[in-house]
C-alpha cells in the first residue's frame, strides 16, 4: 500500500440540512462519470426527496449492509470494486454495531489510504471544535462529530450556501423533512436567527481554511516577506489636493484584508504648518473617508511627523500613507530631512508608503516649529550677508569705470534689501556693514583705504544701516502676521472639526471627551462639575457649572485658546443631553395620557356593551307586564349570564393590567405540566389542535395566569383564523427553557404593525369595534414576563402570526417539592395587543 497514491478528498461544507450539499455532490459525480471517471456512489441519503433520488440516475449505485437496526456503506464492497471516485455521504455519521469502523469519516479515511478520490459532504455543526458553540446558539446537542483535521486535510473544499429565509421556505415546502415536522423544525433549529449564526460560523470557517491554504502555499515557495491579511491604515492628509489620492491608495489597501480599517488624520499645526491647507478641501476629504467606510481625525502637533506616528500607535495602526514631499530639489538639498524622512524614521514596526501624485516635488516650503523664519533661512541670512556684497565687488571692480558710485551704492543697497528679505534683522544688520565697509574700501577716494571720518562715509553707513533695519522690520512682521494668519486657520479648522460632531450629533458626551484628548494628545479628559483636586491639570470652563479638566500634556497658548472654544461647544452639547433627558422624562407621561384617552373610550363601548345587554335580559325578567315561557325565561338568562361573564373578564383584565404596571400582582410560581393548563385554557376557543405537548418537562409558573396567557393568544388567534382552519398549539424544548407556539393561518400583522402589537387598547384587522378593549396580547405578554417568560411573535411561513411563548423549565429541586410554590411580586413595568 505504500506504492498507492491516496485518493483526494473533496468536501462540501454546508450551514445546516437541506442546503443542498447532496444534489451538489451528485452533480460533481454525473460530471466526472461524464468525462469518463469511474464513480459509484458508496452511500447516499436522499430522505425520500424526489428531486435527490433523480440524480443518481445513471449512476452505479453500490449495495449496503446491516448494521443493528440500519444500513451502513459496505466498506469492503467499496474497496473490492476499486472505483476511481466514490461518492460517500454525511461525513461525520457514527457508524451501527457490527461496522469495520465506529465513524464514517475513518471509512472514508480506509478510502483515501486506498488511493480512491472521494466526494463527501458534512454540516458545519459537525465540525468537532464547533459543537459546542453550536449547541449554545441552538440548543441541541451534537452526538455525531468528525474531527477538524479530516476536513482541513481535504484537497478541495467546496461551501454550499443558501439564506436562511430561502431554507426556511425549502423547509416549509416539504423539501427537507416530512410534513408532521416541519412546524418543530421551525420553531426550533431552523429559526431564522440559529440559520444566521450557523451561516457565519461556516464562512468563517471557509475563511480559516483558506487562510491556511495561503500559508501553505507561501512556505511551499520560501515567500519570506510579511502578507498582512487584516490591516488599520492611516493615511495623513496635509489638506492640499494630493489627499483624494491618498485616501483612495489607502482604502485599496486596507481593502485587501478582512475587517481591514481605514482612518485619515490631519495635523493642525497652530504655529504656521497651515500653509497650503485648504479647508474646503479637508472636508470633501472627510466625505470622501466616511463614504468609503472609514474615520477622520484631526490632532494638534507642533512635530507632524511625531504627531502622525504617535497617533498611529495609538491607534494600533499596522501601516501610514503620507504623500511625496511637495518641497523640489533645491528645497530638500536646503532644508534635510523633511515630514516623509522622520516618519519613516520614527515609525519602528509601522509600514509607512510614500504615495507620489501630481503635487511631488512642485514646491511649498512649510515654515519651521515656533520661529518667524525656518531654520534654512536663519542660516542663509548670515551667510548671504557676508558673501553677497563680497560677490558684488567682485563683479563691479571688474566693470569698473561702468558706473559711478552713486549707481554702485545703490547696486550694494539693493543687495542688502535682498539679505534681509531672506534672513531678516540680523542678517540684514551684517550685510549693511560688510557692504558699507566694502564700498568705502573699494569704490570711495582714496581707493584701497578705510575711510570713515568723512562725512560721506558716515552717511553711507547709516542709510545702510537704516535701509536694511526698515526692511527686515517689513519682512519679519510680514512673516508675523503670516504666521498668525496661519495660526487661526489652524485653530478654525481644529474647531471646525470638533464642533462639527457636535452639529451633526453623531457623537455622545464620552465620545466628544476622546475626540479631545485624541487632539491635543493628553492623557485624559474629564467633565466634571467643579475644581477640586485638579492640581496640575488643565481647566477651561465648560458651559454653566462644568469644566474640562485635561491631565497628562503640556498645551500651548493657542492650542489653551481652541480648547477654551471647544470646551463651550462641549457644554452647550450637556446641556442639550439635559434637554433631551428631560423631554424623555415628559414621554411617559405624555404615554400615560394617550393611554387614558384610549382606556376612556374603549370602556366607553367595550364595558356598555354586556352591561346594557345583561341590564335588558334582567329588566325583562322582572317585568310583570309579560307572562314569560320557560323557555324565553332560560334565554334571558343565560344573556344576563353570559353579558356579566364577559362584563366580568373585562374588569380583571383590566384590574390585572393595573397590577402588573403597579407591581403588585402575587404570584404563586409551581412546576407546571402543559397538559395540566392546557385543556381549562382553550376550553372556550374552538378548533384548536395541539401537537408535541405532551413530551416537553415542566414549568416554573403559576398555573392560572399561564392559563390566562395562552385563553388570550389563543382566542386572538382563533378571531383571526380563516373559516375552516385549525389554531395550532406546539410545544418544544430549546436552549433550556420551553416554547410554547400559539399558530394562525390569518392575514398576519399589517406594514408597521408589530411595533405596536402589545400597546393596550390596539386592536389590528377588527371593523365592527365589538371585539372586547384590545388587552388580550397587552395582559398576556404582563403575564408572561411576570413568570420569567417571553412573549415574541414571528411570521407564519406561509402567512399568519405565530405568538411564542418562551418558559424557564422547573429545576430538578422545584420538581421534587411536593406542590410546593413560591410566592413572589410580579415586577412592574410598561405593557403593550392585537
């Protein structure tokens, strides 16, 4: 056997039964027979469906043997005949007495080890490591498992995927189970929300297996670099056009993994980065990263580059786009390093990616960290004060005798008014005596002499002196209030985006408080309604007896100033939540109002009705003007009878509405059989059928208010049930507690309906206004809930409403007390009926 290639395993993987992983299975064999392959189908379950059984036409089916009470593959008939490919049905099925093997799968495994490929399909509750998550979500254990490895092993693996309403509709149609359990099924496993939790574990699952298969394939080819599959990307925005650029680069990549996230942040710099921001920019920017699913920020920082990376940190960020430097060569030969080079730098284990775009390299030089002037041109200015006039005697000595010194003096003014437009005072101071004592050496009689008694030579010296000084003044508070211009920018933008949050009210308090300390990179923010032990802290007042108290940074001056504007946009969203809180405070009562108009003219018919009625019959009765017959005499009555019954139903629904919204309703909560209630409570409801009851344990709950809730769903049920068919009642047993389901063929809840299904005085399809004050579903679902129960209602597959009521079971100790009860105080609270 060491000589046999093994065979190649193909799985189908399926949510739940009846996904159609077996007709897919077949058809996989009727291709490969019809290429020519030799298949047989070793075993497979058609549970009597039509459909199924019609795809093994034209295919070699192998007999079964007995094994105990079933059939089983016959194994060694399999192996004897030797196919080419097998097809072998419910992987994860345990195997009757007297079988070669305990499992399926270690059949299958007999199979491959034989060098014969084998189809094979297998429900994701089956997987071993699932099951028990899978008996949470549905409750209903899984006793047949097959071991995640023989799955993973599996060459091709196929996921067969339906949702869940199309499965509950198969399932409805008779195509999975036979007609007598598919109520069961979907009342139980089948509900919609198990099918949704099943339907992810299997792509998640799928994912894992593909993810493996990737890293296998990468170990297969030595591929040593490093293939991130789930990615937070940052992408810095500087507020220059580049940014659409960016961002897009940046969701493609955080695109490329699973639950990859996308976050776009701008540092405001509030001493003078804001050169080329263009707010209208930055908020089509914002747009833009909302609608491709991502977050922006916006942070303050004198260092971008420090601030980029410690926000990415923060953040838990994997890589950081940022665009080519928009400086050009000679701006970057000039300056060093610029924002790109320290982030890289600074970013240890964090990918940064340069994104180039059409701005590279066209030239805007940021000015530097709390100076007027850039460090570049702090140097510059000294220098060119030194080598500028040196260079321009040069030139004029070898043109000399082309102008006179009038002209020449001016040709060295100028060049001091150039020193100091680049290097400002100083500079300016240095270039106006390197030029005075130049021109006086080179080009004022006597020539190659130092001549500063004259009053010629004086003069000169001062004009340059003042020239350059009344200058560089001009520059430098031109470069000020640049700077300043900058600085509002910056702190209007930061504004912009933090207030905004608040306009839209897209976030709460706690929400507001982060985004703070996110932007001015503090350890924490607090807002707290008054000063004390906030020593070493940042306070700024925060609307009407309220402060922000930062802790954990330093803030400057400007950034002291933007956090005081914010801090009052902070408390005027307190006081709104405050507004809110009260105008919350006012609905209930507002609720109490409407309820007490409906109660007023609801009793106003519903209680007149039987009393006008049950006075009439006794009013006949007591007339001496009529001779009645016995028989008139038994009419009347069981009229009066009969209106004061129904008078008195309503009084106690309504009595014990009251009791539950006061709390004060007793109960007296037992273990409970069904069949104990049942028969008492649908007593007065005609056709009704009751299925599946008898199997479910007791429960914990008081006997005559279960009988209650199920005589008012089961009467609602039956008023809206078609002439002719039956009101269903089926019990069953599902994540520890007992669902109870009251079924109606009726026309189900109208567009809107079920919000307001249990609100008291509702009533939903009735026209005559003569079916009782709409508590029936409203006391019910009281009751319910007083009983540790839940009252939820679900479409009819098919149409109609299903009312599911949901029970605790009686524990072991409750059981054993002898009619044993405990007492206790139906909790009050807010009911709503049909």
């Amino acid at each position: 056997m060491d000589d046999v290639r093994r065979g190649r395993l193909k799985v189908y993987l399926g949510a739940a039964p009846g996904v159609g992983k077996t007709c897919r299975m077949l058809d996989e064999a009727r291709r490969r027979a019809a290429r020519g392959a030799d298949v047989v189908v070793g075993f497979a379950e058609c549970h009597g469906r039509t459909a199924t059984e019609g795809k093994l036409v034209g295919l070699e089916v192998l007999g079964r043997v007995r094994c105990g009470e079933g059939e089983e593959m016959d194994l060694a008939g399999v192996l004897a005949r030797a196919p080419g490919v097998v097809v072998v049905d419910d992987l994860a099925h345990g195997n009757g007495p007297g079988a070669r093997n305990a499992e399926r799968w270690q059949d299958v495994e007999a199979l491959l080890d034989a060098g014969i490929d084998v189809l094979t399909a297998v429900n994701v509750q089956h997987l071993d490591s699932l099951k028990d998550v899978v008996e949470k979500i549905t409750g209903v254990p899984q006793d047949e498992t097959v071991p995640d490895e023989v799955v993973r092993r599996a060459a091709e693996m196929e996921l067969v995927d339906v949702p869940p309403e199309r499965l509950r509709r198969r399932l409805a149609h008779g195509d999975i189970c036979p007609p007598e359990r598919i109520d069961a099924a979907l009342a139980s496993y089948f509900r919609p929300g198990n099918l949704t939790a099943l339907r992810q574990l299997a792509l998640l699952w799928t994912a894992d297996r593909v993810d493996e298969a990737l890293q296998r394939y990468r170990a297969e080819h030595a591929i040593g670099g490093v293939w991130e599959t789930r990615e937070r990307v940052v992408v810095a925005l500087t507020g220059g056009p580049e940014g659409d650029t960016l961002i897009r680069r940046a969701a493609r990549i955080a695109d490329r993994s699973a639950g990859g996230a996308l976050l776009a942040v701008h540092v405001a710099r509030s001493d003078g980065l804001a050169v080329g921001v263009s707010h209208a920019s930055l908020v089509r920017q914002r747009r833009l990263v909302e609608d491709l699913g991502g977050s922006y920020h916006s942070v303050v920082g004198h260092d971008v580059a420090r601030a980029l990376v410690e926000f990415a940190r923060a953040e838990n960020a994997t890589q950081l786009v940022l665009g080519s430097s928009r400086r050009g060569r000679l701006e970057r030969f000039v300056t060093g390093l610029g924002t790109g080079e320290r982030v890289v730098a600074l970013s240890g284990d964090i990918d940064v990616h340069q994104v180039t775009h059409e701005r590279a390299g066209r030239g805007t030089l940021p000015p530097s960290r709390r100076r007027t002037l850039s460090r570049a041109r702090m140097i510059a200015g000294p220098v060119a004060g030194l080598v500028l006039p040196v260079l321009l005697t040069l030139v004029l000595d070898q043109l000399r005798g082309t102008f006179n010194l009038t002209s020449e003096a001016l040709l060295f003014l100028l060049a001091v008014v150039g020193v100091a437009c680049i290097g400002g005072v100083v500079s300016a101071v240095i270039a106006s005596v390197t030029a005075s004592l130049l021109l006086n050496y080179w080009f004022i009689p006597p020539l190659g002499h130092f001549t500063l008694a004259g009053t010629d030579a004086l003069l000169a010296l001062a004009v340059f002196a003042l020239v350059a000084a009344t200058v560089a003044g001009v520059v430098d508070r031109s470069l000020r209030l640049s700077r300043r211009a900058a600085r509002a920018t910056a702190e209007a933008e930061t504004m912009s985006s933090l207030a905004g949050s608040i306009v839209r009210g897209g976030q709460t308090i706690p929400a507001l408080l982060e985004r703070t300390r996110e932007t001015f990179a503090v350890a924490s923010v607090e807002l707290v309604d008054e000063m004390a032990g906030t020593d070493g802290a940042t306070v700024v007042p925060a609307g009407p007896g309220g402060f922000l108290v930062l802790r954990g940074g330093a803030l400057s001056s400007s950034e002291r100033r933007v956090l005081a504007a914010f801090a009052a946009h902070v408390g005027s969203a307190v006081e709104r939540a405050r507004l809110a809180q009260v105008a919350a405070e006012v609905e209930p009562v507002k609720a109490a109002d409407r309820m007490r108009t409906a109660l007023l003219r609801a009793v106003g018919h519903d209680l007149r009705t039987p009393l006008a009625a049950g006075w009439a019959a006794v009013t006949s009765l007591r007339s001496r003007e009529v001779r009645w017959s016995d028989e008139d005499r038994d009419e009347l009555l069981a009229t009066a009878d009969e209106s004061m019954a129904k008078l008195n139903r309503l009084v106690e629904n309504l009595l014990d509405l009251s009791r539950l919204e006061a709390g004060v309703l007793k109960l007296k909560l037992r273990p409970t059989a069904l069949e104990e209630v049942l028969p008492a409570a649908l007593a007065d409801t005609p056709s009704v059928e009751v299925k599946d009851v008898e199997a479910v344990p007791e429960v914990l709950v008081d006997p005559p208010l279960l009988e209650r809730v199920l005589a008012n769903l089961a009467t609602n049920a039956a008023r809206h049930s078609p002439p002719g068919r039956r009101v269903l009642v089926t019990a069953s047993v599902l994540a520890g507690r007992v669902e109870l389901r009251v079924v109606d063929r009726g026309p189900g809840l109208p567009a809107g309906g079920r919000e307001r299904l249990f609100e008291p005085f509702q009533r939903f399809g009735d026209t005559d206004n003569t079916t009782g004050l709409g508590l029936g579903l409203a006391l019910a679902r009281g009751l319910t809930e007083a009983m540790n129960g839940t009252l939820t209602p679900e479409d009819t597959p098919g149409g109609g409403l299903t009312m599911v009521v949901s029970l605790p079971l009686a524990e072991r100790g409750e059981r054993a007390e002898a009619g044993g009860g405990a007492e206790v105080a139906a909790p009050g609270g807010v009911f709503g009926g049909r």
